[in-house]
C-alpha cells in the first residue's frame, strides 16, 4: 500500500497555484498594477494633444465637413423677394406671436432687449442656425437675406434700430453658345 493518507491527496489537489508569498505578490502586481497603468496610459493618448487629431476637430475642420452641398429652391426664378413682414407671418408668428417654447413674442420689448443688444449678426446666426427650442429656418422656403428681413423686422417692432439688408444683385443670366453656323 501507500505511505500517503487520503487527506494528504486531498490538499494537493485543491492546492492553488501560489504556494510561496513571492508568488503571490507577483500575482497580484500582475494582475492588478499592470493593467492600471495600461489604462492610464490608453487615456494619456486619447486625451493627448495629437496634433493630427486636434486639427481633425477644430471648428473649420468640422464645418468643412457638414456643409451643404446643395440648396432647394422652391419658388421659380422669377419669384420676387418676401418683405420681413411676409416671412414673420408665413414662418415666424406661429411661435413668436405666443411666445412658445421661450420664444420672444413679437414687440415684447423687455423680452427683446438683450437679443438686440447682441447685435443683427448674431440675431441672423441664431435664426439661420436654430437656438434652443428653433429649428435652423436656413435653406428652408425662403432666402437667407429674407430671414434677415424677418429679423430686423421683429428687432424693430421691439424698439431696435436695424436696417433691413437688401436683396443680393441677381446673377447675370448666361448665353448659351450657339451651335448654328
């Protein structure tokens, strides 16, 4: 028979790898340490200042990539501009006339008052671009500079002082070459 007991073989087989503490703190620099410092070291490099990365997302990168390729046109070419008026009421009074979702109402002057003191242009960029709870009204049913229109139209009816800018000078027409000889 055998010299070794039952309980003997018993112990060895539920024994664990590590059997010295050397052992054991190698396993748990391993195990734990190393991979600490490969996760710190992953967000030094997608927080670091790659300047191959950091020119990816500067403002003019971005907008370079996301602009429009194109604009709809809905009306003929002959279609005569919109006064301010006639786009505040085919497009803007459905908010600002009740002032829904914060919207300034129309010649509410104290609600008015800081827009317009941030001047037209950036009145324009709010309208064009959308601001809060507005939609971007740009490349919709009318042109930028008749947004502007509407614009200075409400500016004005809230005490500004703007002046209505004024259609750009149309495009003058192409002759087609003629093949006729």
């Amino acid at each position: 028979m055998s010299d070794r007991h039952p309980a003997a073989v018993d112990d060895e087989a539920h024994s664990g790898l590590i059997k010295t503490p050397k052992q054991l703190l190698l396993t748990v620099f391993f195990a734990f340490v190393v991979p600490i410092f490969g996760i710190i070291g992953i967000v030094h490099y997608v927080t670091g200042d790659n300047a191959a990365t950091s020119e990816l997302y500067t403002e003019r990168a971005v907008m370079a990539r996301i602009q429009k390729v194109g604009d709809v046109n809905l009306g003929g070419a002959d279609r005569t501009p919109k006064s301010g008026e006639e786009v505040f009421k085919a497009q803007c009074t459905t908010c600002h006339s009740a002032g829904l979702l914060g919207a300034p109402k129309f010649g509410d002057t104290a609600a008015w008052a800081p827009r317009i003191k941030t001047g037209y242009e950036t009145l324009l960029s709010s309208a064009l671009k959308g601001k809060n709870a507005m939609t971007p009204q740009g490349g919709g049913a009318f042109e930028t500079f008749e947004i502007g229109r509407a614009v200075v139209y409400m500016a004005n009816a809230a005490g500004a002082k703007f002046e209505e800018p004024k259609a750009p000078a149309a495009p003058a027409p192409t002759v087609a070459a003629s093949a006729a000889k």
